[in-house]
C-alpha cells in the first residue's frame, strides 16, 4: 500500500502546543507562577493527548503506511504575513521553540513518494563570476548549491548520471557527507 500524508489542521494554540518541548520553569518562581505554569504543562499535554488519540485513529483505520501531520494554517499565513513586513526574524529570536511544519511536511511527501534529495556544490571558473552580476544586480557567488531529486534506492551511480553523464561512465567513488556534518565545517 502506497503512503499517505494525513494534515491535521488545528488552531495556532493547539499547533504550538503540540510541537512545543520547551518547558523550563525557573527556580526563582513563586507559587502563583508555578501554577500558571502548572496549568499551561497541562493544556499542552491535553493537546498533545488529542492529537496522538486522532493520529491513532487515522493510522488504525487508514493503515500504518500513513504520515499524520498537525498544521495550523492560520498560524502558517501569519508567518507569511511577519516575512512581509520584516517581522519574522525577531518573532523567531524570541519564540525559537516556534517551528513551521513546513520541513516536517516536506519530509514526510518526499518518503511518501519515495524520493530522496542530495547537494552537489561547485565552483565556477572566474570568468564565469568574475566580477558578473546576476538580474537583481547582485555579485554573482562563485560557489553553487544545487539539490537534486532522486528515487529511494536508486544507486550512486544513478545519482551522478543526473548531475552529468561523463561522471557517470568514468564513475570511481564518492565520497558522503551529512549536509549538517558539512555545514558545520564551514563546506
């Protein structure tokens, strides 16, 4: 049976609520402030209860093959919203347990339709750059990132063919590197 992503759209409390993680009371409270803390620990759980009772639901009913994913569109459009008017890295700077269901989506489409992705970055020639700006008048990066789309299970070779055909016939190794191991080495 072939995958299927389920959204759940909730409201923007619940949302927040359910991916939430962070609850870190400080010792310097006083007792009021723990119990308003107290009952907030309690709404997030009833939130998450409901969800995982839902998910429960759709994946014993729709088969296990099923992604069951909570989103708030509402809260999603307001995030467009904040990009908009410049708002969006200071809402995230002060609310950094706030994620966007975007990456989760995308993550559980691309294992539904089983596909993967990979980065190839390369260097261009000066004369390619040197000095060359794009359309937005911008000096064009000598370095270029690209992700490439790519069946689960498919073979190296298979993934090098895409990025060019002469890779492919002259294929030797290759060398594999989790994006975040890269990254970190400033790659």
């Amino acid at each position: 049976a072939k995958e299927v992503v389920y959204l759940l759209n909730v409201s923007a409390r619940d949302y927040l609520r359910i991916i939430s993680t962070a609850h870190s009371p400080t010792d310097d409270m006083d007792t009021n402030t723990a119990a308003v803390e107290e009952q907030k620990k309690q709404k997030k759980v009833s939130s998450n209860v409901k969800f995982e009772a839902v998910k429960a639901v759709i994946t014993s009913e729709l088969g296990a093959n099923s992604a069951v994913l909570p989103v708030s569109c509402k809260w999603e459009w307001s995030l467009v919203e904040m990009d908009k008017n410049g708002e969006l890295e200071e809402y995230w700077a002060a609310n950094a347990t706030h994620k966007s269901c975007v990456n989760s989506l995308m993550k559980a489409c691309y294992r539904a339709v089983g596909i993967l992705h990979f980065y190839t970055l390369t260097t261009l020639s000066e004369d390619e750059y040197d000095g060359k700006m794009d359309s937005n008048g911008q000096k064009i990066d000598p370095y270029r990132l690209k992700c490439w789309t790519l069946k689960v299970g498919s073979s190296v070779v298979d993934a090098a063919a895409m990025v060019d055909i002469h890779i492919a016939r002259n294929f030797i190794r290759c060398d594999i590197v989790a994006f975040e191991d890269f990254h970190k080495c400033n790659g």
